[in-house]
C-alpha cells in the first residue's frame, strides 16, 4: 500500500525545493517544485511500491528545471528575504554566506553543479546520482569532489563543506 501524496510531499518537498534552487532562481525554483509535485501527483498511483520515491522526484524536478531553463535565460536571485531564517529573525551573516555559496555553485561547471546539487541539496547518493547525469558513479564522484574543491578554492573556506561518505 502506497504512502499518501501529501506525505510524500511533506517528507521530500524540501529536497525537491534545493534541486530546483541548485538549477534555477528563486521565483523559477518554485515554479519548478510546483510543477514537479503536480507531475508527480498525476503519477504517483503507478509508481512501483519499492521505488526510491526522492530519486522518483529529483528527477523529475530535474526534468522541470530543464525544461524551465529552456524556456527562459538562468538568472541569480538577489533577494535577500529568501534565505532561511533562525527563531523567525533574518540573519544577515548566513544570508550573505548563502548568497555568496549559491552564486558560486552557479558558476561551476554543469556537471559538478549538478552533482553537488543533487549529493547535498537533493540527498542522493553517487550511484543515483550517476543515473541523472548520465555517467559512472565514478565519474560523479569525481565530478562532486572537483566541485567542492573549486568552490573552496573559490570561497576560500575549507569548513564551508564537508564531504558526506
């Protein structure tokens, strides 16, 4: 017996949301996650009860993403009401840090975008992970480390990310 939609939604909505904001901006990503729950909804009822149902949905909001960037140019979002927000109050220090981080990680090369995207935003592992790019989980492997490497090299802050095994 599947699990309802609306858990579905509750566990794994804010994994979807960092997949779309890895790809795309703020106002884009939100389309996209929307547009991936509507998807996913529609086919939920035929999806196999020992599906990995976060896999099932990155892809999707992966498919959405692509398909959003196809119709408009990438942009960054500058808006700094966005960013999380710690006892209800805005924290300027994480918000800048996380402005910085999601700027760099826009910059990187696709593929190590998105491996870093969907290995620290999305929670997959190399293996899933190497389904969606097309690629050995090697190849993902190496593509996540180079990415964490240049956004260290970038940021200048060893600490910032630490690589789950």
């Amino acid at each position: 017996m599947q699990v309802p939609f609306e858990r579905i939604v509750q566990d794994y909505g804010l994994n979807v949301l960092r997949v779309c904001r890895a790809l795309l901006d703020e106002h884009r990503a939100q389309d996209a996650w929307s547009e991936t729950f509507l998807s996913a909804l529609k086919a939920y009822p035929q999806l196999a009860e020992d599906a990995n149902v976060l896999a099932w949905l990155v892809r999707i909001a992966r498919n959405k993403a692509i398909d959003e960037l196809r119709k408009n140019k990438p942009e960054f979002l500058l808006d700094h009401q966005q960013w999380d927000q710690i006892d209800g109050e805005p924290q300027p220090a994480l918000q800048l840090e996380n402005l910085q981080l999601w700027q760099e990680v826009g910059r990187l090369p696709e593929k190590q975008r998105l491996v870093v995207g969907y290995r620290y935003l999305g929670g997959l592992n190399y293996a899933q992970i190497a389904q969606m790019v097309s690629g050995t989980e090697a190849a993902a492997r190496r593509a996540g480390s180079d990415g964490l490497k240049n956004l260290r090299r970038l940021l200048d802050d060893d600490t910032l990310w630490q690589e789950k095994s």
